[in-house]
C-alpha cells in the first residue's frame, strides 16, 4: 500500500511540477524545476461576459452588480459632494428607461446594487457610458469592467441585498446598517 502511495505521490508532484515553477524534491537531495507553460504566463485580465444565456427574458431579470474604483483603498465615492451627483445620474438614467435600480450602495472604493434593465438589455454599454460620465464629470476612476450575477429567485434577492446592506458594518465604517448615508 505504501508503495501503490509513493507512486501516486511521484506521478503527481511530476504532474505538478510540469506546470508551475516550485522546486520539488524527485528523490535524495535533488529538486527539479520546470517553467510554466506559455498559456500560463499571461496574467492580463480577462474581459468578464456580461450576456445572459439565450434561454432567459434578460429585461425580466435582476443582477447583483460590483462596479470597483481604482485604485483600491482610496474612498472616492462615499463622499458627501460625490453621492448626490451619483444619485442624480441614476435617476437620470432610470427616467430615460435605461435601468432600475433596485438597490445601490457606495463604499468608498466600490458600489455594489441590484439593477434590471426593463426596456432594453444593454448592461455592458449602460453602465460602461454611466462610468465614463462619473469619471469625466467626477474625476471617478474606475477598474475596467465590472461584476455581475443574475439573481434567480426573490430569496436570492433577498440574500443579495441583506448582504449589500451589511458590508458597511463588515468593513467597520458603522455599527447598524441604518447609520450609513449612502445607500438608496
């Protein structure tokens, strides 16, 4: 049995070591190292896929939205001059039938909501051009892209927005969900 093990145990490490650059021990005081493989190398970041598959009604559903500032750390939106004029736009937008947000909080490096787009589904370009409006008018920095989930059910939602709602108290900026301002 110990032996059926060390055989497992060596066809994996050479398994391993075939892929990442590690010294692995191959017996008495010997290591081996091998570079990573090409496709490996690339570490530029994938655009994210932000269609809904074909089977679904994209202006029925609702999606659980992080959109990141950059750099990371540096509060730019939980202001009190910024939150208003972000505020604003939304409703700016949700009046030309571009959205509805459902829910939408600012940390100070990141808003997360839950958002539906009830006439037409265009999130990519609705929230790239809204983004590109709050750095223009703003000096907002923004990562590139964003983060999406469609929400499947209402307890879903539901989990989503309780979880929106307490990551104030998570990161330590309040006690209760109630005292922070900026959320609508």
């Amino acid at each position: 049995m110990s032996g059926e093990w060390n055989a497992q145990g060596s066809t994996f490490r050479l398994l391993l070591a075939s892929s990442i650059r590690i010294p692995f021990p191959c017996g008495l005081g010997e290591t081996a190292t091998r570079p990573l493989p090409l496709y490996a190398m690339d570490f530029r970041r994938k655009t994210l896929p932000h269609d809904p598959p074909d089977w679904i009604d994209p202006t029925q559903e609702a999606f659980f939205v992080t959109i990141n500032c950059l750099p990371r750390g540096t509060n730019q939106l939980a202001l009190d001059h910024i939150w208003p004029e972000l505020i604003e736009s939304v409703g700016f937008r949700e009046e030309r039938g571009e959205w509805k947000w459902r829910l939408i909080l600012a940390m100070p490096d990141h808003l997360h909501g839950i958002v539906s787009f009830p006439n037409s589904f265009f999130m990519r370009k609705s929230i790239s051009s809204w983004k590109r409006w709050l750095a223009k008018s703003h000096s907002v920095r923004w990562q590139r892209d964003f983060f999406d989930h469609r929400l499947r059910s209402d307890e879903s939602a539901a989990e989503k927005a309780d979880y929106i709602r307490m990551n104030p108290v998570r990161a330590g900026l309040v006690a209760t969900p109630d005292q922070w301002p900026y959320v609508r």
